[in-house]
C-alpha cells in the first residue's frame, strides 16, 4: 500500500498544498508529484512526532529507502563536493535566523554537441536539469548578452538528479574561452528551484564580475520576481570553485536581507549518497515554515497554513540552527 493510499485524501492534499505554498513556481515542470509529497512524508517519519498522526494524519513510521553509490567509471565527472550554505537573514538591521543547508554538487565537463544524460556516482545530470546542457547550445543561446564571449569549454557544477527526485538550488557553470585554457574566463549562475527545474540564468563576463540582477521568478513564499539579486564566486588557485555569494535586496537602494555563503568542500560519493533531494526540500520546507511563521507571513491557503501552525513550532528544535527564529 502506498504512503498516499495510507491516508485520508484531504491530509494529503494539505501537505501538497504546503509544499506548493513554499515552493510558489506554478510552471507545468514544477507541480508538486505524488513522489514530493512522498518524500516529505517519509522526511517526516525520520523525526517522528505525534502531532504528524494526530493532527495532520500522516501513518505511522514505514521503512524508508536507501540509497547506494552507483559503480562504473564515470568520464564527464570532474570532482565530487559537498555544497555548504549558510544562510543569514537580517530584519530591521538586526540578525534574525541563521542556518546551513548541505547540498551533494558533482562538477561535469559538459560536451559540444552531445545531449546524452551524464552518469555520475550519485545520480545523473539531464537535459531537463540545465538550461544549457552543450557548448555549442551556450554558445548559441547567449549571443547577445552583454559581454558575452564564446566558450570552447564548459563545466557545470550542479545537483544531480537521483531516481526521479532533485533539489535544484544554485548551479555554476565555468566558461573557458580556450579548450585547453587553465583558467576560466566567464560564469554563470544558474536559479533553480526546490522542485527540480532550472529557472533564471545570471551571466558574469568575467571571474571577477560582480552579478547585479532581478530575480524574475518565485523560488520561494518570500521571494518576489521584483526583487534584486547579487552574485559573486571565488576561485581557489586557477579554477577550483571555492566559494560563492549570494544576496538578496527587495531594490537596489535597500541593504540585503538574505546573504546566503557557499563553500565547496571536497568529497567522496559515500560521504554524499545519503542525503536525498527529498530530504534536503523537506528540511527546506521545515525551515520556511517556521521562519515565516516568526515573520508574521501565512504560507498561502488555509490547508497550507494549518499544516505550517503545526510543523513550525517542531522546526525549531529538530531542525539544525545557528541562530533560530524568535
């Protein structure tokens, strides 16, 4: 019997309805599945609550699955890391919550004209997960970006796909103007959001080019496409991503309220396989919840609401914080 079959249609629909509140995007490749309401329920049973039965009528605690490193070689695969993001968000000048989010990233050499699904030892990386998957799409789409400049090699640091399910946060792709070149000459950063999709490309001439853009989209229930992002990376030695900047303003004149700071710390496929893109959109969901909730912001309808007066409370305490919400 399925988790969804295990339960009352209305509660089910209410936990969709939470996670399409968080995660607003309406587009067709961003519904929220039957698998995401799975995997937050199964996210759930891992911090089991009584509340979880009593109120919002989830089953009790089934066998959750596990996950394996896959074997083979893998030749498009250029490094595995551990994407670490520490997320700082500011109210009235003053720190208001604070946390790290971790995220398995894989490095590809991406090819120049070949579209075939990349293997890699902790899920697969598509067509459907990157706005631009060749060098010679790159090289084609972005002619006429302002200080755009051909690409004779292109590497993609991003979140794999695993089974069905991906987290989709920030990608980078590194640009080199030479094949052979050891050091890259262009980035961009690549929006997604937590139900897979790729959404909004922010292109950076140089290295050292500091991103000024608007959003354009709704990643999340506090997010507006009115609002303004900031983007920068830094390189370790001469193509090592390192680190990347993030802040978030609601206009160009005011001070940020969100800077998110990623490192890229180095791993194995065995340190990475078992956090799940479930997992990690079920925290993210938590997280919201109880972060809005101390903003004084509803998620959306009421099904969506009640299920955020019930898990934000409990996000407080078992969810990992440097600096929780009052």
């Amino acid at each position: 019997m399925t988790i969804k079959q295990q339960m009352k249609p209305t509660d089910y629909e209410r936990l969709r309805s939470a996670l399409q509140a968080c995660f607003p995007d309406h587009s067709t490749d961003a519904r929220i599945t039957d698998d995401m309401v799975d995997g937050l329920v199964q996210e759930m049973w891992r911090h089991w609550q009584p509340d979880y039965q009593s109120k919002l009528g989830l089953p009790a605690p089934g066998p959750l699955a596990a996950s394996a490193v896959s074997a083979g070689a893998f030749p498009s695969v250029v490094g595995y890391f551990l994407a670490r993001a520490r997320h700082s968000r500011v109210r009235k000048g003053a720190p208001f919550s604070e946390f790290v989010g971790e995220l398995p990233v894989v490095r590809v050499r991406l090819a120049k004209t070949d579209r075939s699904t990349i293997a890699t030892a902790i899920g697969i990386i598509d067509d459907d997960a990157s706005l631009y998957f060749t060098v010679d799409e790159w090289n084609q789409r972005l002619i006429g970006v302002p200080g755009f400049q051909p690409a004779a090699r292109l590497e993609l640091i991003t979140s794999p796909r695993v089974g069905i399910e991906r987290f989709a946060a920030v990608a980078c792709y590194l640009a080199y103007a030479g094949a052979n070149d050891p050091t890259p000459s262009s980035y961009l950063l690549e929006s997604g959001l937590a139900q897979g999709g790729p959404r909004m490309p922010f292109y950076a001439a140089t290295i050292q080019t500091q991103i000024v853009a608007q959003t354009n989209y709704t990643p999340t229930a506090m997010s507006d496409p009115s609002h303004w992002y900031y983007g920068s990376i830094v390189l370790a030695g001469k193509d090592v991503l390192s680190s990347l900047h993030i802040e978030a303003r609601t206009s160009q004149s005011r001070p940020a309220y969100m800077e998110v700071n990623v490192s890229y710390d180095p791993a194995t496929p065995d340190q990475l396989v078992a956090r799940d893109p479930a997992g990690i959109r079920a925290g993210a969901l938590f997280r919201m919840a109880a972060i809005a909730q101390a903003l004084g912001i509803p998620l959306g309808d009421p099904m969506a609401n009640f299920v955020q007066s019930v898990i934000a409370p409990f996000a407080k305490t078992l969810m990992p914080w440097i600096r929780p919400p009052p």
